[in-house]
C-alpha cells in the first residue's frame, strides 16, 4: 500500500480550491471512496433539511456554525464553535447553517 498520495496539506488544499466554498456551490470534495470527505463554506444559501443513511462528523476548522436538527420531532440547534466535532447519528434530519468566512470538513 502507498499511503503518500493520501498525505494532503489541508491549510494549502482550502487555499487552493477556496473559489469553491463560495456561493452558490459552497463546497468542494476532496475524498470520493468508502470515505466521504468534503470541505464546506460559508454563506450557504440552501435551508431545507436533508437526511444522510450513514453518520455525518462535522469538524469546524474556521468560524462558528450552527446545525439545525430534528430529534424526535424536535427542532433543535448544535452550535459547533471554531476547533470543535461534531458526530450527527445516521438518519437525523439537518440544515448546516455557515456564515462568510468559515469553514468546516464534513
């Protein structure tokens, strides 16, 4: 196994694909496998709630966002702060809600 394409300079890769995190697309994939890894963006425009079959770990790296969630019927908001995870179980309904200038891996 060669592990040496797999090593990525996170700080450079957002520098160089940064067009992407703004509107209207706000997000850019960087890994298409068994393992999804996508960078998003703020603002976001898209406001409907959708629901994702696996688990879904946010990870904010720059800025503040809030997550809003269904849980029994309930809505809810999780506020991930700058640094912070976050593990949504799998078939929780969601709206990821990011300001300008933040951005988070999912």
């Amino acid at each position: 196994m060669n592990v040496s394409p797999l090593q990525v300079s996170v700080k450079n890769w957002i520098t160089e694909n940064q067009d992407d995190f703004l509107p209207p697309v706000c997000n850019k994939l960087m890994h298409f496998s068994q393992l999804l890894i996508m960078f998003v963006g703020g603002p976001n425009t898209r406001k409907d709630y959708h629901i994702e079959e696996g688990e879904e770990l946010f990870f904010q790296l720059k800025g503040d966002m809030c997550l809003k969630v269904v849980e029994n019927g309930e809505h809810k908001d999780v506020h991930i702060r700058e640094g912070e995870m976050f593990l949504l179980p799998a078939r929780v309904p969601h709206s990821p809600q990011r300001q300008a200038n933040t951005v988070g891996l999912v």
